[in-house]
C-alpha cells in the first residue's frame, strides 16, 4: 500500500505555469485520469456530465463567436478574444501558446462541420477534477492567494498521502460556481453575460428568501453526484417546472356549433433561477 501511494503520488498531476504548444501536451499536463484511481465513483459520475464535454457541447457557440462575432468585428482568433469563451469551457488553456489558440480555433470550425478528428482532440478540453479543486478552487485571492502546485482543495481539506490538501469554504457554496455560470470580466475590462443563473438565483431566488445553494439541487439532492445534472435532464426539467393543463369541450357559434376545445396551460418555475437561462 506504501509503494502504491508513492505512485500515486508521483502520477497525480497539477497545472504548471508554462506555455505549451499543443493540445496533447496541455492534456498531460491537466490529465486527471489518475484521480479514478482513489476516487473512482466520483470520477465515473464526472465522465457522464457536461463538464466533462464541456467544450465539445458547445461547438455552435464557440464557433459562431468566432465566425459571427470576431469575424464581424474584424478581430483575430487569439489567446485575448477566445479565452472570453474557453475561460469558463477550457480553462486549461490559460497556459497555452498563441498557436495553440489558432490550432484550437481550427478544430473548433473542423468539428462544427463534422470532422470527427477534431471532436476527439477537442473533447481533451474540459472542465475537470483539477479545474474546480486546484485552478478555480480559491474565489478569495485577495484573502489567500493562488491554489498552490500540487494541492487538491475540498469541503473538508482531508489529509492523504497521495497529494497536499486544504479546505475551501467556498467549495461548497453558490459562488464558487458563479465564476462561469454568472457574468465574466476579461482583461480588457468587458463583462460578459453568455450565462445569467447565478444572478437570477440571488435576485429572484436568494432575494426572496430561498436558502438552497447549486449543490444542494444539483449535487446533494438524490445523490446526483459530480453528474452535476441541469436544463438537458429530463428529470432536473420536471423537478424544476411545475405543470398543469386544464382543458374543456364546447360548442362556439350560435347555431353552428363547431366543437371546440379550449386548453389552459399554466408553467410554474420551482427552480431556483430563471427558466430558460441566456
């Protein structure tokens, strides 16, 4: 058991600030595929969640921004203008080089047409394990600093010899999802409104006197995991909108009498944020 650890150890892999130059060694350098080894159910449910396609589930945005968007406005496929969109879908791509950015935004226009190589090489490019436990795992900066190499943040910040850990209060909180399901501020000083549930969860839900957070329904609730279930699951759907149909037969016209029905539909939202979200 000494000697697995010892591995363990020596395969856990951590975001280093470097350039690099291709999506391979990017993958590497973010691959998370050892976490399965002591976190095997969480790691299974995470490859059936959206963040883990996180950017291959979005080709049509990303591509019509950079068709429709940056063509329109004149401006170049680079590190400055995509990382509006891969900030929150590819966060690892914050070390990659400027042609690793032209490369990337070729594959994202190839995969859009249908060229399943590009998929498989974009589907690299997610929102994984160490995304949310190392890179985006501390939202107070000015209070604690960056993450630190090599150490995995959670609820508890549970001892292990397999990697450093700490405890993130924010882990569990609403806001540490508001840093992609909410406004984003690139360098430039812009705000960008591509999601708005975490404003509407504290203006409509929050503000009226609602007291779940993100995880609680998303997460906690029937032991929905790191699934991290939302809008295209059809049970999430039917827990979050409330629906009722009244429906009568009568006759209209006098002397006619064209049967007729009348139907009544009323769609009550009992999530905790709008419905739809954009």
């Amino acid at each position: 058991m000494r000697y697995m650890l010892i591995l363990i150890s020596l395969l856990i892999p951590f975001a280093v600030a470097a350039e690099f130059n291709t999506v391979d060694e990017l993958e590497k350098a973010y691959d998370d595929r050892t976490c399965r080894v002591c976190h095997e159910k969480v790691y299974d449910e995470w490859k059936k969640s959206l963040h883990s396609q996180s950017v291959i589930h979005t080709l049509g945005g990303i591509r019509n921004f950079m068709v429709f968007g940056l063509g329109k406005w004149d401006k170049p496929v680079n590190k400055e203008n995509l990382m509006r969109c891969l900030h929150c879908h590819a966060p690892s791509m914050e070390n990659a080089s400027e042609a690793l950015f032209k490369e990337v935004g070729e594959l994202v226009i190839s995969a859009f047409d249908g060229k399943e190589e590009a998929r498989e090489k974009l589907s690299l490019l997610n929102v994984n394990c160490i995304v949310c436990h190392n890179t985006h795992a501390i939202i107070e900066k000015n209070l604690r600093g960056e993450p630190k190499k090599n150490v995995y943040y959670g609820p508890t910040g549970k001892a292990t010899p397999a990697h450093g850990t700490e405890k993130s209060p924010a882990i569990t909180a609403s806001i540490f999802c508001s840093q992609c399901h909410w406004l984003f501020t690139p360098k430039d000083g812009d705000s960008l409104y591509c999601n708005t549930l975490y404003g509407s969860y504290q203006d409509a839900y929050r503000g009226t006197g609602g007291t779940a957070t993100c995880q609680d329904c998303h997460m906690k609730s029937k032991g929905r995991g790191h699934t991290f279930p939302g809008a295209y699951n059809l049970d999430m759907v039917r827990e979050g909108i409330g629906l009722e149909i009244q429906a009568a037969g009568v006759k209209l016209q006098p002397g006619k009498g064209i049967p007729t029905a009348i139907v009544t539909i009323g769609l009550t939202n009992n999530a905790g944020h709008r419905i739809p979200d954009g």
